[in-house]
C-alpha cells in the first residue's frame, strides 16, 4: 500500500547505475571508442558487486 515510501534497494541502486554505465559506454563507442572501454570497465566493476550481493541472497 504504501510501497512509494519504501526507498530502493543496495541491489536495485547497482542495477540502476550498472545499465545507466553501460547506456553510456555505447553512447561513447561511437565518439570515444577509449572512454567507452573505461565506462564498460566501470560498469563491469560494478557488475561483479551487483553478482557478489545476489550470490548472498
């Protein structure tokens, strides 16, 4: 019922900023081809704590 007032979750807010890193790695690998491979990077890192969480799950 009052589900709006719950905030996000750690794994929702990874998941979150993993698809957001990985939008703009492909924005960038049109412009930037070495940007977007440190964006893919980071969203990678980012990955593998996302993983690492949902293992424990």
């Amino acid at each position: 019922m009052f589900g709006w007032l719950k905030g996000k979750t750690e794994e929702e807010k990874l998941a979150l900023q993993y698809k957001d890193l990985l939008k703009q790695a492909y924005d960038l690998s049109t412009v930037d081809r070495a940007a977007s491979d440190l964006k893919r990077a980071e969203a990678e890192e980012v990955g593998k704590i996302l993983d690492e969480i949902r293992q424990k799950n």
